[in-house]
C-alpha cells in the first residue's frame, strides 16, 4: 500500500448559531462530527452526499481554510496545525482547491492573465520571463491558448471558467487539489471535457483528488475510492467496484439505487421523510430516523465503524459483531 | 391514434436586443397526446424552458412568437388574450417551475397559495375550498396537512416546498402539467421521492404532462417520448427506450455517451467538440453542423427536414435524408 499523503482523524467542526432565543443555551450545528479518512498518493477519493451533509466542511478543514473544532489533519504524516508560517506558506503551494462556481471563485475585475499571475507571485516563484512562459503553459495543458490572457472572467463560457479554474489551481505544481462541486454546474457535454482535463491532469503530475460531488454518475466513473457521508459522519468507505455495485450501509443502499440512469425503478429504494437537522441530528445512528433496517440498538448506541475485509468499512448495527451474535 | 391534447406547429421565437433581432426557436413541431408525458432534453441555452413559456404564453418581453401555430384541445392559444389566458393557465394548462422558493409567495401561507388557484377557478365556498386543498396537500405527501396549512414557505425544507408547487399545479385538475427542471434543485433522496409522486400522479390522474430536464436519467424513469432540443431546435424525437437505445442525430449520440457511469471508468469520456452556440452565434443550415464529426458539405447550408424513420422516431439530420439530400 502506497503512503497516504493526508489523514483526517477524528475531526470535529460544530458552527456555533446564535439563536436569539431567551434559554441562553448556545445552539450547534454539527457540520461534522467525528470523520476519520485518509488520502492515498495518486487516488481520486470521492466525497458524496446530501447538501448539509458535511462533505464541503471535510475539504476546507483539509486545507485548513477552516479550523476543525477538535481532531487532526495529517499531511505526509505531520499535523498540520503544528506548522511553523514558513512552512504553512510551503504547504499551501502543494493543496489547492477549485470550488464548483467559477463565476464566484474568479475576481471578476482581472484579467486570465492577472489571475494566473497572482499566485507565482506571492510564491515568489522565478522572474517575469519565466513566469509568462509558465502561465502560457499552464494555459495550454488546461485547452487554452494566448488569446485568453487578457480577457475576464464574464466573457467566458462556464466550461473556460472552470478550466481557468483549473490552471489557476495547478499552476503551483500541487500534489493534493480538492474539487469541491467542480463540473456540477456544467451540462453534460462540457462536464465530460473537464472530467477528461482533469483525468489527464491527474496522470501527467500524479495528482491526487479529493473529489466532493453529489452526483453519483460521476463519482462511479471519475474516483477510485468512495465516502458516503450523511449528517456529518461516514456510513461506508470502499473501492468504487465495491461501494458502488454492493454497498452495505442501507443509506449508502438508497442513495446507489437512485441513480436513474441505470437502475429499473422497481429496483430503486426510496427513503421516506427528509435529511434531519444538522443542529439537531438523530441519537444514536444518524440514519437512523430513516432507515428501513432500524433496530432498537439503533436509536440509543451509535455504531461504531466495522471493516469488512480489506478497505471496506461501513457504521451501521446490522453489521456490527454483537448484533452477529444476537442474531445468531 | 388519438386527436392530441396539444399540438405546436412550426412555431418560431424571437428575441428583440438593441443589437437587432436573433430567432432562439425555430420550427418547433410535437404533440402531446391525452395520458402522454413527453420528455424535452437538452442542455442550457438550447430553448426548452422558453418552448415552455410560449406554449404558456409567458415569454419575456422581448420575445414574441413570429410564426407557427399552438392548438390546445383545437384551439389556437396564440390568439387569445389576457382575458381568456387567466382561463387557461391554472385551470386547463398549469406550470412547475424548478426552484419553489421563487415559485412560492414568502409573505403568504401555505394553504392561502394552493387554495388561492380554487378561488380563481371553481365556486367552492371556503370551508370547502380548505377541505380540497388539505385532501391535496395529503395526496402530494405533505406531512401534517391541518397544520402546514398555516405554515409558510421558509418553515418548510425544499422537498417539501416542491411538493406545495406540485399541490398548486394539480389542484384544479388541469389536463396538462408543465414540469421545467422540478426536481433538478433538490438533493438525491428527495428527487427519488418527488419523482415517484410523479409517477403516482401519472398513474392515476392521466393527465398530460410536458417534463423538462437536461437528466437523460430523469428522462428515462418519466416520460414515455422525448424530445432532443439543440440551439433552438428539436434534432430528434422517439420514445424514450428507442432514443437511449438507438440515437440516431450525431447530438444525441455524443450526449448519451458523453454521460459518465462506472462502467466507463478508467476510459476518456466522449466529448462534443466545442459549445452550444449563443443566439447571435447561431448561422443558417444544420443548428449542430459546427460541432458534428460527422458533417457533410451541405450541412452548412441547407437545413435537414424532418425525417421519420420509424414508429414515432424522426430526425433531422442529412446523414438520414434521403441520399443525403433534401427535397424541400
């Protein structure tokens, strides 16, 4: 097994939310609570979910653009709460991130070429010269060409935005970029050149992605590991073979049998009620309120992560060694 | 077969801008027949949503139909007025709209906005006017009618709020429902369930529905035909298992393949060469001539005539016009 180039353990994020209300109690939002992954070098690991899930917070708290409230993000084995400015400085070159609106993620006062500078020059990385050559560059490796330099953001299409975007992100040489909701806003046809872009990307400078996306199509054809999330918590991580054709978790069951492309609707599982509120969740399993396999232990105990024979692990009861025993 | 509900013939939309005039639609032909869901796909920009508003007559104000013919149960709704349209829409021909928080009036409350169609439309006293409206407020699935009838939009979750849309819309049993994009703003889960009450609603109230969506997946688990649009044309029609099966129009194809699924992982995703053509990008002959591999000398030129080639399966492509020529 090859090392893993980032470990989330155990992490936290609660939102504090002013209420407003006369109790004086502070109410919270349990964006995540209690995530333990790690990353692999060269791995497209995808992040999937419902909104509200928590799968956006796990990215920032990745990159530390947001504190985790407790738990640690390891980078090639060290904290990274622990490094020094300099260092922090470094690191940020090897992360970055392409969020899933370009319109909103890229200055709309400055030009391509202003926005592809920016970060070599706050890296302070080689002269004028080179800079220009290594923005045209990156340009060309994302379909672009010269002409682009000197336009802004509004008079490009969604597709170019996202792959300036894209340059924007690997103009820095990164090993780790996050891709949070990245070809979601795109039709069809422009989604498949960015997923090829990325692909290839991907292979040339041996990326690895934390790819986040609600869309289960394309996260069963562009990552080679999958996390459901739900309510801030992981129900099953496993290889994409795996996860996607037989997934265990009865949320990750239904959330696998609605993808409509494939699926006969005699098939597909439909849960009932909606995602319950995140400041509030469900005790016990968070799924716990929807779960058409709900056993009693289910609403008091919450289960606690069982691997299922190489990288599979799922938290759910039914699966749990107990519940075995009982059963038999 | 059947007379058809409704029928649109060789209608055209033009936009006026300061710059002159541009056609956003042009020859659109179909009919929807009594108990028919007719599926329109394509991707942003390509005139499903404005197909909608004209048949609505909703269109903004700078457009206008120029030419063609739309005949609701044999009569022209082209001619009416504002008068007679306030009889139609609502009551005869009513619309969903894909996000229910514009739709919906923040200010007003629940029940006041279903049953508000009621007052327009029908008789019915009040109390029984707020019996009608808890009966659909149930038969859409809302939870706790008595007292969402009282609530107000905010108070309610998105799937939620859809589903007030979906009271609204059905409430005075109209005989065809415009669906544009319904469930494409909500999470996985929630579009499983609002999908399935469209279903329901197909099976038992054999009303007519016009759904529009750029999810083949959507497509394919709704409507019994669908129709492909392309910068403001319709480039291909069939039922739905035919069209997924054996697309014929070099558009159709290169957006079925160039959907991702874990069957292609691994594989480069199938792209369409460049983009959707905005209104004043859009030249005479084939509307995709630009973009197709497989383009002849006169696509550049002569527009390809409709062309049925079996059952309800037609085309417009000179790759299927007789020796690839046309007759008009």
């Amino acid at each position: 097994m090859k090392e893993p180039i980032v470990q989330v353990e155990n992490v936290f994020k609660h939102y504090k939310q002013s209420q407003g209300n006369f109790s004086g109690r502070d109410a919270y939002v349990k964006a995540v609570n209690g995530v333990t992954f790690s990353l692999y070098e060269g791995e497209s690991f995808g992040l999937v979910g419902e909104s509200g899930s928590g799968k956006s917070t796990i990215g920032q708290v990745m990159l530390q653009l947001i504190q985790p409230t407790s738990g640690v993000v390891k980078y090639k084995g060290r904290d990274v709460s622990t490094f020094s400015r300099k260092e922090r400085k470094a690191w940020r070159k090897d992360v970055q991130i392409v969020f899933q609106d370009p319109y909103s993620s890229l200055n709309p006062k400055k030009t391509v070429g202003w926005i592809l500078n920016e970060p070599l020059q706050i890296h302070k990385i080689g002269d004028k010269s080179y800079r220009k050559q290594k923005i045209m560059q990156t340009l060309e490796e994302v379909g672009l060409d010269a002409s682009y330099l000197n336009r802004y953001p509004h008079e490009l299409s969604g597709g170019q935005r996202q792959r300036v975007a894209i340059a924007s992100a690997i103009i820095l040489n990164p090993e780790l970029i996050v891709i949070d909701e990245g070809v979601s806003a795109l039709d069809v046809s422009v989604q498949a050149q960015i997923l090829n872009l990325l692909k290839s990307l991907q292979r040339k400078y041996h990326l690895t992605y934390l790819f986040i996306s609600h869309d289960l199509n394309v996260v069963q054809y562009f990552c080679d590991r999958i996390a459901v999330m739900y309510l801030g918590e992981l129900m099953e991580i496993g290889k994409t073979e795996e996860l996607g054709t037989k997934p265990k978790h009865p949320y990750a069951e239904a959330l696998f049998s609605s993808i409509l492309m494939h699926n006969e609707a005699e098939n597909r599982i439909v849960l009932e009620g909606d995602l319950p509120n995140p400041s509030n969740p469900p005790a016990g399993c968070p799924f716990h309120s929807r779960c058409i396999h709900k056993m009693d232990i289910c609403k008091t105990t919450k289960p606690a992560n069982q691997y299922l024979g190489g990288q599979h692990q799922v938290s759910c009861h039914l699966y749990s060694e107990n519940q075995s025993i009982q059963n038999a | 077969m059947s007379t058809p509900l409704l029928a649109v013939e060789n209608m055209n939309v033009t936009f006026q801008f300061a710059d002159g005039k541009y056609k956003a639609l042009e020859d659109i032909t179909f009919s929807v027949f009594p108990d028919e869901v007719i599926g329109i796909v394509g991707e942003s920009g390509c005139g499903k949503s404005l197909t909608s508003q004209a048949i609505l007559g909703i269109l903004p104000d700078n457009a206008a139909v120029k030419q063609g013919k739309v005949s609701y149960k044999e009569k022209d709704l082209l001619k009416y007025n504002e008068r007679e349209w306030q009889q139609v829409r609502g009551k005869e021909i009513s619309i969903i709209f894909q996000e229910p928080m514009t739709a919906l009036n923040p200010l007003l409350t629940i029940g006041k906005q279903i049953s508000e169609v009621l007052k327009k439309h029908t008789n019915l006293s009040k109390s029984e006017r707020k019996k009608r409206t808890i009966e659909m407020m149930q038969e859409v699935g809302l939870p706790r009618a008595e007292e969402l009838y009282k609530a107000y939009p905010h108070q309610l979750s998105g799937g939620m709020r859809q589903r007030v849309v979906i009271a609204i819309a059905l409430i005075a049993e109209p005989d065809l429902i415009i669906a544009d994009e319904p469930t494409t703003a909500l999470d996985v889960t929630i579009q499983a369930q609002v999908l399935e009450l469209f279903r329901k609603i197909k099976l038992q109230r054999k009303s007519s529905m016009i759904f529009i969506s750029h999810d083949w997946g959507v497509i394919r688990h709704v409507c019994d035909r669908v129709l492909v649009m392309y910068a403001g044309h319709i480039v291909e029609e069939g039922t739905v298992s035919e069209i997924l099966k054996h697309p014929k129009h070099p558009y159709t194809k290169g957006l079925i393949q160039s959907i991702p699924d874990h069957r292609k992982r691994g594989m480069e995703l199938y792209t369409i060469p460049g983009k959707v053509p905005s209104l004043q990008e859009r030249k005479g002959g084939c509307p995709f001539a630009d973009r197709c591999l497989e383009r002849m000398e006169q696509c550049g030129e002569l527009y390809p005539e409709s062309r049925l080639l079996e059952g309800t399966h037609a085309v417009k492509c000179h790759l299927y016009t007789k020796s690839g020529v046309t007759t008009s």
